[in-house]
C-alpha cells in the first residue's frame, strides 16, 4: 500500500462536509466509533451559498444556511467527531483497509462514507456569481418561496429547467424559460405541460449575457444567438437549471459510475466496493434537499456500523472495474 507523509488508522472516515457528511460524522461518532472528517476547501457545500432555509425540520422561522451547517459541525465535534477541512486528493479502495489521501496524510478505516456531494452548473458570468443567493438560484424547491408573486427566469432546456419552471409557476406571477436554441430537450410530457401553464413564456434563442442588479436581482440581458440583438428582461429571480456535476472525479475506476458520473448504491447505501458507503448529491440525482442529504447521511453511518460490526456488505455492482485491479486514483498535480 502506497503511504504519503503519516498514516492514522480510524474506524471510518468521511469525505465531505455538507448535511450527508456531517449527519454522518455525528451518528458514527456517537456509535463510539473512532471518526475522521474530511470538509474539503468549502464545508458546509452548498448551503453555505444560500442566505435563508425555511424548508429544514426544526427551524420555524427559518435558519441561514451557513449558521445551520455550522450548528451540524458543531454537534457532530460534540459527540466526538474529529473534522479537518483537508482537501481529499486520491484513494486507495483496492484492498482493506481503506486509504485516503488529503495533503501530507494519509487515514486508514474499515468504513468509508463518501458525500462528497454535486455542484451546479453555472453560466460563468461574474455578475451572476455576484449576485449569487441574491436572486440568482440553482434550486427552486429551495428558493422559489422567496419569489411569490413576483417575475422570475429559468436558464436551461432539459427537463430539469421545465420542472423548476412548473414549480415555480405555483408561487411567482410569471416564468420565463430562457434557451439559447430553438427546441428545447426535455420530455415532450414535460413540454406539453409547461406551454398549457399560462404563467410561463419562453425566450428561445436566446442566451443570457448579463445578470442585472446591484444588490438583488432586478433582470437579465439577453442576447439571441441567431441575430446577436440584445435585449434586457426585467425578473427579480434567476434560476439556473443546466444540470450538476457530481463530485466524483476521484472514484472514477474504484466505484462503479453512472454515465453521468453518480456513484451508484445497493443495499442501501452501500456502492460497488465492501466498506465504502455513499450519501447525499453524490448519489442523488432527483432530490438534492438539505433534509435527503441528512438523511441518507444518517443511513449510511447505520451501514457503515453494521459493516463494521460484522454484516456481510459483499455483493458488487457490476458493469465497472473489479475494485481489486483498480488503479489508484490522484487528483492532478
């Protein structure tokens, strides 16, 4: 087994540090199992992008997302938890126990919770990663409470942009769907049912060049990609939905993939090598909630302790690599 700098040996080790990672590191951590946490460059993931959370359990009035995810490190660090905010750059899954690689260390553990999570595609334009948790949004069922009775835009043709369209046409006074071709590529259930809703409109062909407002969103400028003619479309919201990239670059070749990259889980949460577990966006492609990501963060300690505890998790998924012969996978140098 291939070491880098000191080696310590827990009983699980977790990669992420968002409410799957967190919820994971409190439950393992109070099953008295030696427990190791590693946050990344961004813990707290996404919600620390988000400015209020009114749809978490517990929370009457709301909750900011970052002071939520704080309270989480804070009571998984209470029952024992040790958390570092290393970035993980390689594993080694081939064999037990299991390695993980972050900076100058490396951990060993019999268990391995990946959560990891997924990251939202975004147009790349300053102004919208200024104006980012103000107006500009990547997820509807979070946000769109926020936009009642208000004009609101939707980037994306796929099915994801018309399902945060139809959600949204339950609370906002107008939804634009914005598409920088002609047709769109979603289902023809789903686009037969957005054009009968009368509070949406499209904007094909055309493309969003500039997000619009000083401290809140207050529209966007357009350009059409067949004629080059800008335009400016008054909103006070803009959903970004052109899809997400999970986090899983790392266990290409160890865990056996989805197309889209997903980890794919059996038994639960259980993926494709004995002893490594997955919870939260980097399995989930439909939900992506704050309250899914905590529970399955919550069922994968479970299985990682009746792993543990001696339960047989031995069945692979097929259809990648047989973790014994795969490579070990680095990040870049």
């Amino acid at each position: 087994m291939t070491t880098r700098g000191t080696s310590t040996s827990y009983d699980v080790v977790i990669l992420g540090a968002g409410p799957a990672g967190y919820t994971a590191a409190l439950y393992a951590a109070r099953a008295a199992f030696r427990t190791r946490l590693l946050g990344g460059y961004q813990p707290g993931g996404q919600l620390t992008l988000t400015t209020e959370v009114e749809n978490y359990p517990g929370f009457a009035h709301g909750v900011l997302g970052p002071e939520l995810m704080e309270q989480m490190r804070e009571q998984a660090l209470h029952f024992g938890a040790e958390i570092v905010d290393d970035q993980v750059s390689g594993v080694e899954f081939g064999q037990q126990p299991l390695t993980v690689f972050a900076g100058e260390q490396s951990y060993t553990a019999r268990a391995v919770i990946i959560a990891t999570g997924a990251s939202a595609l975004w147009l790349g334009l300053a102004s919208e990663e200024r104006l980012r948790g103000h107006g500009v949004s990547s997820c509807a069922t979070c946000d769109g409470f926020f936009f009642r009775n208000q004009a609101v835009a939707v980037v994306g043709g796929g099915d994801t942009a018309l399902e945060e369209a139809l959600h949204l046409s339950r609370s906002a006074s107008k939804v634009t769907v914005i598409h920088r071709r002609d047709t769109l590529r979603a289902s023809a259930i789903l686009q037969a049912r957005a054009r009968a809703n009368p509070k949406i409109s499209w904007a094909l062909e055309q493309e969003v060049i500039e997000v619009l407002g000083d401290q809140l969103v207050d529209g966007v400028r357009l350009r059409n990609t067949r004629t080059g003619l800008e335009s400016v479309l008054p909103v006070q919201g803009l959903f970004v939905a052109i899809g997400h990239r999970p986090n899983t670059e790392l266990f290409a070749g160890q865990l056996t993939l989805d197309l889209d990259g997903y980890i794919v889980t059996q038994q639960h949460t259980a993926t494709s090598v004995p002893g490594v577990f997955a919870a939260g966006d980097v399995s989930d492609r439909r939900y992506r909630q704050a309250i899914t990501a905590a529970g399955e963060g919550c069922k994968a300690a479970l299985d990682a302790g009746a792993f543990l505890s001696g339960e047989d998790w031995s069945g692979n998924v097929s259809g990648e690599q047989h973790p014994s012969t795969a490579p070990t996978i680095r990040a870049a140098d």
